[in-house]
C-alpha cells in the first residue's frame, strides 16, 4: 500500500526556539492530517541538568532553582506560542506540552513521549540551540533519528 498520500492523526514537533526548530515547525503544519481527529502537538523540554538539578545532593539553591525554572518556562511558553500562532494561521488543531526532565536526554524524552502519544511522524530541526554549531545533525535530532519507532522528518 502506497502512503503517499495517507494522512495522519497525531505529529509531534520539537521546539527548542531555534531557527531550526521553527522551520520544523512551518513544514508539520503543512502535512496534511487527518479532518476528523488531526492534531500537531508541538514539545519542548526543560534540560533540568543545565540548570545544576543532577540530584537531590546537587541541586542549586532554591532562589536559583527556582529563578532559573521559571526563565526556562516562560521561555518555552514563548516558543510554543509562536508554534501555536503558527498552526492557528493554517488551522491546524494544537496541543502543546512542557516536558522537565532532570535525568533523560533530550531526544531520549522526544522518543518515549511519541511511543507513549502513538505519535505517527516527529518532525525535528536539524540543529538546535546546542554550542555545536558545526555538527551536521544536531544531538537531538540524531537521537531521534536513531531510537524514535515512527518515521522522523528533519528540517534543514
């Protein structure tokens, strides 16, 4: 059976406020889904580890802690707003969630939220806010791109 032309249900973005990550987001709204029960649901994820959460032993300060959680939340509210202005212009159904995760990696996250979401395609950026601006295919995506069951679309 061909599946070119198939629609689909449930798409999953990642969003980490690169470039990347919004041209990803600008080509799933542009997949054609399902009328009934279409819905692009659009993801980032709190690196708690970036914000010195290792462990219980190693947390930072409460001040700090909870200073720098809020600045992460409010930074990915932006994101997924700009995601959800994005899907609203081409009345694409949305959902979007916040993931904080202190011990799983990034893709690792992206891959069990889709297992756990029946998610049919991931669509991710090739390269996102990491400082390793000269890999060909950011971590993330990689990760992806290597663990995810369902199909990966990465946009350049």
């Amino acid at each position: 059976m061909s599946q070119t032309n198939r629609k689909l249900s449930r798409i999953l973005v990642a969003i980490d406020g690169s470039e990347a990550a919004m041209r990803a987001t600008e080509y799933a709204v542009s997949i054609p889904m399902k009328e009934d029960d279409g819905r692009l649901i659009a993801l980032t994820v709190v690196e708690l580890a970036k914000l010195g959460y290792t462990s219980f032993v190693t947390a930072p300060t409460p001040v700090s802690a909870l200073k720098g959680l809020e600045e992460k939340r409010t930074e990915a509210k932006n994101w997924l707003g700009k995601a959800e202005e994005l899907a609203r212009q081409n009345n694409v159904p949305f959902k979007s969630e916040i993931i904080e995760e202190a011990i799983l990696k990034v893709g690792t996250t992206i891959v069990k939220y889709a297992e756990k979401h029946y998610i049919e395609l991931i669509v991710v950026g090739t390269k996102g806010k990491s400082r390793f601006k000269k890999l060909l295919i950011g971590s993330v995506a990689s990760d992806v791109v290597s663990y995810a069951q369902c199909p990966v679309m990465v946009v350049k």
